[in-house]
C-alpha cells in the first residue's frame, strides 16, 4: 500500500471525463486522482488526428519503450493540424477475441500516455502524488490489455466496478511479472472463454522481445462492490495472491452515484414478459429498498484492517467525517469532479451545465434499459441532449465503436457480437428478441461526444442532408445540484470551479470565504423591509451553520 492513504478518491469516470489533467489535479492535493481507462485505443486515436493540439500525447509517447511502436501508430493515424471537421475519424478494428497486434498496440499506448501525463507536470517531472485508473468490469475484451498500458505507466492503483472482478486481482500479479494473464470472458449462450494476453508474444511481435523482461510494479487493487456479500465473497474467491487475495481495499458503492449503478436486489431486466416494471417507481426508475443499504459496522468487520471508501452522494465535509468515525478511509466523489475546468468533458456541454445549475435544480434519471449491458444507468435530463426521447428516436442508429457488444454463441457453433442498440434488423438477425431494442442508447458514440470526439455518422437523420454528427448524452449522480457550493463566475459570464475548490471544500478550508460572506450580511436585522430582512437573516444563518460545520469538520480531521 501506499505509505498515506487518501481521504478523498476522484472518480472514474468515462469517457476520459477523467481526464489526465483532472487526476494529476487531485493527485498533486494528495489525494487519489484516477483516469478512466475506457476507450483509450479509440480515445488516442481520435486525439491524433484531431492533430493532438499542444502536443501533449505525442509528448507522453515519447517516453514509451518502444518507439517503433509509436511511429507505426503515428504513421497510420496522426494528421497535422487535424482532420476536417465534417470527415468522420478513421476507425480501429472493433474488440473481440484474438484481437490483432495493432488493436492491443493502441490500447496498450493510449492507457499508457493517459497516465503517463496524469503522473507528470508539464516539464516532465514526475508529480508527488497516486494516480489510479478505473475499468469497467463489464467491458472485457480490452481489460488485460488497458491495465498492461496502465502498468507500463507506473499507475499507482486500479479501481473496477460495474460487474464482479474476480479474476483481475490475479491478472495484476501476472502483468507485474510480465507473464500471461487470463480473462474469462462471458458468451451469452454458451460457456466463457478465455482471452489470453501474453506480454511475451505481444513484445516479440512488435520486434522488442527484451522489453518482455522487465519486471513492473503491481499497482494496488480497489473493486467497487454493492455488498458485504460481495466483497466477502471476494476476499474468498479472488486470483490475487496474499491473504487477501490480492485486493487493497474497497470502494462501496451506492446507487445515488453517476454512472452504472448495482441493480437493487433481485431486480432483473425483463424486455420480453417486463416483469422488472413491478420494481419501478412512478418515474420509470428501479426501486433500492432497505436490502440495498449496507450495514458500515458489519461490512468493516468483514473487510479487517482494509481500508474502504464510501461513493454515492458523500461529496460534503460532514458525510466525510461520518466515514472516517465510522473507521473508513474517506469518500470516493465523482460527479463533483466531471464539471470541473480539469475534466474532460467538452466545454460546450460543460458550460451548458453549469449554466443551468446556476439557474435551478437539474434532475437525474435512473434509467433501466439505456445501457446495453444491463447495469441501471444515471441520465442527466438536460435539454438538447440525447436525454431527449424524441431526440434519440431521431438519431440514426449505428454500432461501430463495439465497447459494450456481447459476445454470442452463432448457431454455427462459432462466436458473434452484439449489441441491443445497434440497428434493430442486425440485432434481430443476430437472434437477438426485438423488445430488447427498446429504449437501449449507444452510450459509447454518446460518451465519446461528451469528451468532444464525436463520430460523423456514416448515416443521415431523416429529411436532412448532411451526416449525422454524434451528440451527447451526459451521466451525472443524483447530487448534480452540488456543484452550485462551488462555482463562480468569471469576467466574461461563464462559471467555472476547479478540483482545488472541491477538494479544499470537503476538507474544509472555506472558512475564510464563508467569514467574507458573513461580513455582508452583519446588518441584515436592521432592514426595513420585514420579508428582506428575512430573507437576509436567513443568508446570514445559513452561513453560520457552515462556519459551524467547517469547524467540526476540521476538528473531526484532525483527530484522524
């Protein structure tokens, strides 16, 4: 483990929503700053032929060991000054099993400059902090080679959640020794099979078999779990070595967070007979229950003397004091984090936010059947996004990114790919059941606009004349409204706040702030105006009460 332990773990969130910037942000506070490893092949690859401005990656794979590697990846996809704008990018081979040497080369090397350029500054010093990347569990194809590229990095931990990983704990060890590592992967309709990685074989065909001798550092493993149930059952059947299996502590979830969230127990999704509509609220949302919340006092006896972080609406002072008297370790926070000026979500979209929660409260929608994978997944209803039903009914419907396509097994006895938001014939022709299309949203082509690198659609929408341009569909937790405590307008109207802001505000360092504040309002029991004066009164106790609240807060700290 590392020698400090953060109090606070910035999110994972994709796509390269965490971005490098925002983790070396957090990492530089001391606290754990994470990268979202989704999609970095596509990520990269989108990055240099929008001509990679300021250089940044072309920087991060300088340091690479292999520069034939580089060059190869340069050659093919790299345009100076970036592609036309209305040009779609050049695609990669979607993932499936026995990838090619060229798809596992861009996911090693778009995993690898992420974090390289989380862990260091801008004069390529290496910055005094942890850096971490999250996968999704239930995106299998590209995990062994993500985490390898990670690793290639010096990445600090791993975080994985969204699915049960079992077997990733083991596959680190391997990586670390530069052995072949194993992945299970799950065929609908037939038995798992095994996706094997071998640095060796990889290293000897890209014409560098020494690079395959060198030993890397095991980074430190962090599932994010639902349950007690769940993390026992990991400390028991987990690969990794070690009494505990090879696991460095948890992260627990609950289903207020952004993103993919556990279904509550014993929810299904049924879209042939819809039985899962009994378990939804008048909304359209799954219902959580009393068997959904998670006793802290059992969950830390069964965890020992593991460090475990708390996710899901904790982004206050006072729900991290809770988790540390509890005997945690802190609060994992993300939706606080995806607005900041550091993250990667594309300005546009992230003014357009920050606007609105400027003017009053947002919503958010669990939805059931968005995400193809199965997993309740958070929208944020926001006007002019693809939250918009009619607006997504529009959107031409096209699978050619592939991340959340499940492998099948064909009548022929071989194995296919497919996905409930592809074209509805293709997934029909594929024994897919038609109900299952309904309501399904291609979170990969949405994400990656959300990141501005929006596909240009080899499609048109109807009754228009030029492709269809991706556009974004926005994840968020249900306290969106949160990041109001932190922003700030600045000279030319726009609001913004940083990963400082929302760090020193959980650690309770505003102090200072709310005392300026509180200056203003010294006279509000001498307005006139009996409804002002209320009003005003009410501003002057509302900041007290925070004043109060940061001082427990720093109190409660300092005892830890």
């Amino acid at each position: 483990m590392a020698t400090k332990i953060p109090k606070i773990i910035q999110g994972g969130m994709g796509v390269q929503v965490s971005s490098w910037e925002l983790a070396r942000e957090v990492a530089r506070a001391g606290e754990l700053g994470v990268i979202s490893g989704t999609a970095m092949d596509m990520v990269l690859l989108r990055w240099m032929q929008d001509g990679d401005p300021g250089g940044l990656y072309r920087r991060a794979l300088s340091h690479f060991p292999d520069q034939g590697m580089v060059k190869r990846f340069m050659d093919k996809y790299y345009v100076e000054g970036g592609k036309d704008k209305n040009k779609p990018y050049k695609p990669l081979q979607m993932w499936q099993l026995n990838p090619g040497q060229e798809l596992q080369e861009a996911c090693v090397l778009g995993n690898f400059a992420e974090v390289w350029l989380a862990k260091h500054g801008d004069d390529n010093s290496l910055v005094d902090g942890v850096v971490g990347i999250n996968c999704l569990t239930k995106i299998q194809l590209p995990t062994i080679e993500s985490l390898y590229g990670a690793m290639l990095a010096d990445v600090d931990y791993v975080l994985m959640g969204a699915g049960i990983p079992m077997e990733v704990p083991g596959i680190l060890d391997r990586l670390a020794a530069n052995e072949d590592a194993k992945l299970s992967i799950d065929i609908d309709g037939g038995d798992p099979i095994k996706h094997v990685f071998s640095p060796k074989a990889f290293w000897a065909a890209s014409g560098h078999p020494e690079l395959a001798e060198k030993k890397l550092k095991r980074p430190n493993f962090l599932p994010i779990v639902s349950s007690v149930t769940l993390a026992q059952a990991m400390l028991k059947r987990a690969t990794g070595a070690g009494p505990t299996k090879g696991i460095q502590g948890f992260i627990i979830e609950l289903p207020s967070a952004g993103g993919h969230n556990a279904p509550p127990r014993g929810f299904r999704y049924d879209a042939v007979q819809k039985s899962h509509k009994l378990s939804l609220n008048e909304r359209g949302e799954p219902v959580y229950g009393p068997k959904d919340d998670i006793d802290l006092p059992k969950f830390k006896q069964a965890v020992g003397d593991l460090p475990f972080w708390l996710a899901g609406y904790y982004a206050r002072p006072e729900k991290l004091n809770d988790v540390l008297a509890l005997g945690g370790a802190g609060i994992q926070v993300g939706t606080s984090f995806a607005f900041t000026k550091e993250s990667g979500l594309a300005p546009e979209p992230k003014q357009v936010v920050l606007q609105r929660v400027s003017q009053g409260d947002l919503r958010v929608f669990t939805d059931p059947v968005a995400s193809p994978t199965g997993f309740p997944f958070k929208v944020l209803e926001l006007e002019g996004s693809l939250s918009d039903k009619d607006k997504y009914l529009a959107r031409p419907r096209v699978c050619n990114l592939g991340y959340l396509r499940t492998p099948y097994m064909r009548d022929d006895g071989k194995v296919g790919y497919r996905c409930a938001s592809e074209p509805v014939d293709e997934w029909v022709k594929k024994g897919g059941d038609l109900a299952a299309t309904e309501g399904r949203k291609c979170l990969c082509n949405s994400l990656m606009a959300n990141a501005g690198l929006p596909q240009v659609s080899p499609f048109k929408k109807e009754g228009e004349s030029e492709r269809y341009i991706e556009e974004i569909l926005i994840t968020a937790g249900d306290d969106i409204n949160q990041i109001r405590r932190y922003m700030k307008q600045n000279k030319d109207g726009e609001y913004e706040y940083s990963a400082k802001d929302v760090i020193d505000y959980l650690l309770g360092r505003f102090k200072e702030e709310y005392n300026d504040e509180l200056k203003l309002y010294q006279d509000a029991h001498m307005a006139e105006d009996g409804n002002v004066r209320d009003e005003l009164m009410s501003k002057k106790k509302d900041l007290q009460n925070k004043i109060a609240d940061v001082d427990e807060q720093r109190a409660g700290l300092a005892g830890k």
